[in-house]
C-alpha cells in the first residue's frame, strides 16, 4: 500500500512502457513488506538533467536507467564505480550520504546464469560476441571477469568495431577485444565456447529471424553455451538452432532477474526473494 512515508525507486527509459521492471520490483517489495514502490519514469534525452535534479528534490531512493540514458547519466553522477566504468554504462543508481553512485548489474546479471552450469576451466575457454552495442559491453566485462580465454566480437560497422576495440584499451579490467566482421563468423563459430547474441535480431515481432543461419550453426560444437540477451520470445530462433547442434541454451530473462535482483539488493540492503521476481514475470508472460 502507498502511503504519506512511501520511499520511490523506478526506472528511467524513453520509451520506458514496455520495460517489465516495475512487475518484478514491485513483486519483491510487497513480498519483503518494504515501504517502497517501484515506478516507470518516462524521460527524453534532453529532460535526463532536469529529471535527476527532480530526483533529489523529491526524494527519490534510486533508479534504473534504461536506453537511451546509461551512458548519458555517467557525468552527471558524484560517483561511479570501476565496473561501471570500465563498462561505459551505468544502469543502477542510489542516493546516499556520499551523493549520488551509480554502477552496473548488467554484468552480474549476465553471469548469473553461466556460473550456475559450473562449467569448468573459463580461463581456456573462447567467447564469441555478436553485435557491439551497450549491452555487448556488459557481457564482454562478465566474460573478463570470467577470465576467458579469449573475446571474439562480431559487428556490421568497421567504424564501431574499432572504436569498441579501442575503448577496451586502457579499462581499468584486464581485457582484450579482437574484432571481425560478419564474413568471419563461420571459422569464430566452430571455435566458441560461449556464443552470445547481442543483437535485437529474432526479438519479438520477428521471431522467425536469427543473427546465425542454420548452415553457420551446423560448425558449434555439441556442449558450446549459446546465451541469448532477448527474452521474448523464448526461445529464439538462435537458441532453437544452439539446442539442435546439441547447444546450452540461456535465454536473456534470468538476466534480466538477475541485474534487478542486485539493483534492489543495493537499494534496500537486504537479501532478495530472486524467485518471486522470476515467478512475477513468468506468470506475467
Ligand atoms: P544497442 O546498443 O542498440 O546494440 C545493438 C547491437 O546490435 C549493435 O551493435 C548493432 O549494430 C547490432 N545490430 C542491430 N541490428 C542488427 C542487425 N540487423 N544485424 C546485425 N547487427 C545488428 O542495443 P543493446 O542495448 O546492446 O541491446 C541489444 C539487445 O540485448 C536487445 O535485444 C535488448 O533487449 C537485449 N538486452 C537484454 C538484456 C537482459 O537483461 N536480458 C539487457 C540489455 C539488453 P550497429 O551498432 O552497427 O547498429
């Protein structure tokens, strides 16, 4: 129940409708019996300055940033932690003495699910990334701190390939990027551990799409992780053709769990009942 003592936390996104955030959050808090409630804030880009300054003045606990604001929000934050950095994205905020810190649970949520398989010996194991966007940062991050092998990442624009390449080089983490285009996928397939998908490709609508044909699945070793970021639908096409080389398949809600679980952990500072924000969102589905 809202009250005249109700502590505000949400998300920051634009569009931010769609955002399955609130569901999971809000199922946690009633659960835990908390005095907060979790809220979809819709904010422009050009409002995201304005918005923050709001954020203090009325008291705002914490928030989630979403596209397009978790590069935007870094400068404007008092602290940022090394992950968030290294990373170039900030998707959890909190307000505390110190001001305002922000980090990012993108990468734990990520990893969530791939140090559940205890799957052994990661240091000699190959990732192959597909896309290089904001969310390709995070799992190139969780693929260092798993300290893999090596990190292959596949994208469609020379120009960004090498800007991402390049941004790795001075990360406060211990990571080397190589980069290749689409062209080198089917030698990089046969080689990968742990095939990510990135990119939006076979997301709902289009879901009889997928970043790799059949032919290019037929190289993936039996055992290899194929992991997809999209969570509707599930599974994708990507990972129906991972399961048929005889693939893992991680679809992208446990991570989505997973990065919110630890945002509230840091904002409420007590554990989190994970399976009610998974159940939340399973019926929900
Ligand atoms: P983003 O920053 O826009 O990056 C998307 C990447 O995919 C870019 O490298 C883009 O290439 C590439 N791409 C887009 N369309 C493509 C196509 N048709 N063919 C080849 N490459 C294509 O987006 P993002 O924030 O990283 O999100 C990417 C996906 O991850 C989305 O589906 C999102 O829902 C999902 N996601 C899931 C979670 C989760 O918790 N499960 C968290 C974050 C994101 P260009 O740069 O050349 O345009």
């Amino acid at each position: 129940m809202i009250k005249g003592t109700t502590k505000l936390l949400g998300i920051v996104g634009y569009p931010v409708e769609h955002s399955m955030s609130p569901i999971m959050h809000n199922a946690a808090i009633a659960h835990l019996g908390v005095d907060y409630v979790y809220v979809p804030f819709p904010v422009a880009p050009d409002q995201l300055a304005s918005a923050y300054r709001g954020f203090q003045a009325i008291g705002v606990q914490g928030f989630n940033l979403t596209i397009p604001h978790k590069q935007a929000i870094i400068p404007l934050l008092d602290n940022v932690s090394k992950l968030a950095t290294a990373v170039g994205a900030v998707n959890t905020v909190w307000y505390s003495d110190k001001g305002w810190s922000g980090t990012n649970t993108d990468v734990a949520g990520f990893l969530a699910p791939l140090k559940d398989l205890n799957f052994p010996n990661w240091h000699e194991k190959i990732a192959v990334i597909l896309g290089n966007g904001g969310a390709s940062r995070a799992v190139v991050a969780g693929c260092a701190e798993l300290g893999m092998a090596e990190i292959h990442i596949v994208g469609r624009n020379p120009q960004k390939l090498e800007e991402f390449r390049q941004s790795w080089l001075h990360s406060p983490l211990p990571i080397k990027v190589n980069v290749h285009n689409w062209q080198e996928l089917n030698p990089l397939i046969k080689q990968a551990d742990l095939l990510v998908n990135t990119t939006p490709v076979g997301m709902s609508p289009h879901i009889d799409r997928s970043p790799v044909d059949a032919e290019n699945f037929e190289g993936l070793k039996s055992g290899a992780i194929a992991y997809d970021l999209i969570y509707t639908p599930r599974p994708t096409r990507f990972l129906q053709l991972a399961k048929n080389q005889g693939a893992v398949a991680i679809d992208g809600l446990e991570m989505l769990i997973q990065q919110g679980a630890a945002a509230l952990e840091i904002w409420l500072q007590q554990p989190i009942p994970i399976s009610v924000m998974r159940q939340s969102l399973i019926i929900d589905n």
